[in-house]
C-alpha cells in the first residue's frame, strides 16, 4: 500500500524548501554586495565579506534567474553575452581589466580553472576585453589553454584568439601548450580559421607563422575536404608559401596548372590533372 504524506509531513517539506530558496536568495545577495564593493574598490567591506566565508566562485545572476534587482548592470558590462545569464566575480574584475583586484582575489582562493556560461572562464572574459596582463595572470593560476566552448561552435581559446587577431594571446597560448591540431565542429583548425580571416592583415600573417612553428596541420582538412595547404596555395596567400622555411624545410611542391590542349573536334577536352599527395584526415 502506498504511503501517504501526511498533513504534518507535508508541512515540512514545504518548510525545509522555503528554508533552502531563502538561503540561495541570501547567498544571491551577498554575491551581488561583494560585485558592488568591488566596483567601489571599498576593501574594507571586501574583508568583512570574506570573513564570512562568502563562496568566491559563486555566479551572479540576473534578475529574470532570480538575481537580485540590480544584478543586470554587471552582467551587461560583459564583453560577450553570457549564456545562461551569469558571471562570477573573478570573470567581471578580468574583463574590466583590474589586475589589482583579480589578484586579491586569486589569493582568496578564487579560482581561475572555473567556467560558466557557455564554458568561458575568466581568463576568456580577459582575452575579449584586451587585458593581456590579466590574462597573463590568470594563466599562470591555472586557467586551461585549451578550453573549449559548450555553445556547439566546438571553438577552443586558441580560435577564439586567432579569429580576433590577438597575435600576444596566440603566443602565449602555444607557449602554454595549447593545441593548434585541435579542431571545431566544421572540422577547422586554428590555421584553418586564420588564412580565412578577410581582410588577411600582418597581424593575421604573424599569427600564422607562429601557428606553423608550433604545429604541422597543413594537410589537416576541414569538414568540406579544404587542408591550410590548400588555402595557402590560393592566390590570395602565395606569399605565405615562403613561410615554411621557418621550419627548415623547402616549401611545398604545387603542382603547376596545365594549359588546355586544344580538343580535337569530336573528342572530350583533356582533364587537367588532380592535385598530387594523400589528405591527411584525422578521424574516419
């Protein structure tokens, strides 16, 4: 026979719920005060909270999320938009570029290795917002080189880099031994996304050359079959070809493209010859 609640059972169900939601409101607004003394750079009322043992990696949300009213403003601030709506202190301090605070934090016992919305972490929120002294320090705490989004693009920090032609963060990245074999849900390469960008400046063609001294993904292809090689070999980067020799080796051969024998009438033209060497793909 099943069990029935009964009406006192019931009741503190109910009491045990209402306790819970209240201390998650509580904790909501003691991360909200902590985001408003940080913005005042008030460190006296900093201590106090911290004293108390206030959870350093909790997430501010908004409003609409059951934020505190005012929570918006900070969220809004964000160099990219949040998804869910939510950002912890330590992100908020990087994408305002506070070294200081970021720090002070950091000794607390904030930790730089934690994502959120969407997998960004701090050091991302620093990289967006041109920090590099923040994202330099949030690195050296542990943040990962090769963190990866959750919003289905399959973009790494490196990508995220190299499309926005942070050629300091590039490197730094691959001297923390990021990986530039890694690819995203179309199958690209971080060299893949960089010989793409239009227009191609020197910041794209210094991005990469260090991409081709740290990896060899030439022959890597996409998912519609294109390998860097083949967007290299474009007219629109033959230059690029001389730069392999930065990897003491000679550039790649490029088949030369034949002119068209004139068809004998009543015969098909000749086919031009298909590009020489196998495609290295990595997955079946």
């Amino acid at each position: 026979m099943a069990h029935r609640i009964s009406t006192r059972e019931w009741a503190s169900q109910l009491e045990i719920l209402d306790r819970r939601q209240q201390a998650d409101r509580d904790a909501a607004q003691r991360t909200f005060r902590l985001f408003q003394c940080l913005e005042k750079r008030d460190q006296k009322a900093i201590d106090t909270l911290l004293s108390r043992g206030l959870a350093l990696d909790a997430a501010l949300t908004c409003e609409v999320e059951g934020g505190p009213p005012g929570a918006d403003r900070f969220l809004a601030s964000m160099p990219f938009t949040p998804t869910p709506p939510s950002v912890p202190p330590l992100a908020w301090l990087a994408a305002h570029d506070d070294l200081e605070q970021v720090e002070m934090l950091l000794r607390h016992g904030a930790a730089a290795t934690v994502p959120f919305a969407n997998g960004y972490d701090a050091a991302w929120a620093a990289m967006r917002a041109d920090a590099h002294t923040v994202f330099v320090c949030l690195m050296d705490a542990g943040a990962n080189p090769n963190l990866r989004l959750h919003d289905g693009s399959g973009r790494t920090r490196l990508m995220d880099a190299v499309t926005s032609r942070a050629v300091a963060v590039v490197s730094t990245l691959l001297n923390r031994h990021a990986n530039a074999a890694d690819y995203d849900a179309s199958g690209q390469t971080a060299l893949h996304l960089n010989l793409r960008q239009d227009p191609y400046d020197e910041n794209d063609r210094e991005i990469t050359r260090i991409l081709l001294e740290a990896s060899d993904v030439l022959e890597f292809d996409d998912n519609t079959g294109v390998t860097p090689l083949d967007l290299m070999t474009s007219p629109q980067h033959q230059a690029l070809l001389n730069v392999q020799r930065l990897k003491n080796r000679p550039p790649p051969v490029v088949p030369p493209t034949p002119s068209p024998e004139p068809s004998v009438p009543g015969q098909p033209a000749p086919t031009p010859p298909s590009p020489s060497g196998p495609r290295h793909r990595r997955r079946a």
